[in-house]
C-alpha cells in the first residue's frame, strides 16, 4: 500500500552526485591519466552535454520532491544552480560561475533531503499514501484501519475527517497503545491535518510494533482537496 512517489526520495542527491561525478570527476580522470603519460581524449560537446542534463535530471528530482514536503526553496535553489551551470557550459565559461552553480545544486539537493526528513518527523523510510489511493483501499473489504491524530476539536472542525476514523490525538498515543495494539496486523493509515504529526504518530506506532502503517501524504487538506467526502460525526477512540 505504499506510495511508490517515497522511494524517489534519493534521486536528487543521486542526480546531483552524476552531475558533479562527470564534470570533475572526469576531469580528475584526464589529470590523473596525464601523469601517468596516458592521453585521454573525450568529446568536449558529448562532456559538456552530459553535464548539462545530469543537472538538469537533479533540478526536476528536486522540483518532484515538492509533493513530499511542500517546500519550494529548494526548487529555486536548484533552478538557480542550473542556470549558472548552463551559463557556464554554453555561454561565456566562468570556472567560478560552475562552481557556484554546482555549490548551490548541492545545497538544494541537502536542503530537498533535510526537508523530507523533517517532514517525516522521527521516522526514516515513511510509507505514504496518496488521498485518491487511499479512497480505493477504503472500497475494498476488509478496507485499512484509520487513525486520526489531530485533537477532538480538529477532528469535528471545518475539515472534517475520513469516515469511521478512530480518534486518538498524537500527544495520547504513547499512553494509549494498548487501545489500538489490536491493530498491529492491519494496516493502519495516519491521519492529520497536513501529515507531519501523523508521520511522528508513525515512528511511534513503528517502534511499538506495528509493520504495516501509512502516513497520508498531505492530510486531511489534501484529502478535502481532492473532494474526497469527509463526515463530522463523532469519531471511535476518543475519550
């Protein structure tokens, strides 16, 4: 049930990698080749060309990272850095102007992977799930268990919640499991309004035990604007 879109967490910094790999890498390669009386002779528009798209490839990794944490900054970071590089390569060659570019393309892939992390809270290798994957499962018999971790007020706010969600707000839950350790064997969906406290609520369901929970990727907002239905009756779990 995990979303396929969270294993593309490592390709901008492996864009990234390439992308510096065949531009100093290989020019490592030639000096190191030259001392040892070997001439190595490679295209240059074939080089220059290859680092351009391996640049590029990292900036649009980063720019498809904005779904997982909705931060921009990292996508005009790498845009930035890609825009210097291509100067660089195809207009006047500044070894400064590609260093910097390369600098910032760092930066932006550092920054995409710290975002994600902070995003998922404490729990490394999240499974998410999208609002329009999640409304399928739940046609399905036996659908996945919901667990909604926003507070009692949340829950029947404007936002609504999922139908037959359980309510258990994520600052109860390490004094709780033992009223949802009767779904360990499920699989559980976590549920809040934009999804970084569900995803807190999934490193502690993970360390107590639970394999099979799920984070909805952009909570209840995104679920609303999907126009997926939502009900404001009162919610299983609560106190």
């Amino acid at each position: 049930m995990s979303d396929r879109s969270s294993k593309a967490s490592w390709l901008p910094s492996a864009a990234t990698a390439l992308a510096i790999l065949s531009c100093y890498g290989t020019t490592a390669l030639i000096g190191l080749l030259s001392l040892l009386g070997v001439t190595l002779v490679i295209d240059e528009g074939v080089w220059v060309g290859a680092i351009a798209i391996f640049a590029a490839l990292a900036t649009v990794a980063v720019a498809m990272s904005y779904r997982r944490h909705r931060i921009i900054g990292p996508t005009v970071v790498a845009a930035l850095g890609l825009g210097l590089i291509l100067w660089a390569m195809f207009g006047s060659y500044s070894r400064v102007i590609e260093l910097v570019g390369f600098v910032l393309l760092i930066a932006a892939a550092l920054w995409d992977w710290r975002a994600g992390v902070s995003r998922g809270g404490a729990a490394d290798g999240i499974s998410w799930i999208e609002a329009r994957t999640l409304a399928d499962h739940l046609k399905r018999e036996p659908g996945p268990v919901i667990v909604d971790v926003r507070g009692p007020d949340e829950f029947h706010g404007p936002l609504g919640h999922v139908a037959n969600a359980l309510n258990f707000p994520v600052g109860e839950l390490p004094n709780r499991l033992m009223e949802i350790n009767p779904l360990k064997d499920k699989p559980v969906i976590l549920v809040c309004r934009t999804d970084k406290r569900s995803a807190n609520a999934a490193a502690l369901l993970r360390h107590s035990g639970f394999c099979d929970v799920h984070v909805l990727r952009g909570g209840m907002e995104q679920w609303k604007e999907t126009g997926l239905p939502v009900e404001r009756r009162t919610g299983l779990g609560q106190t």
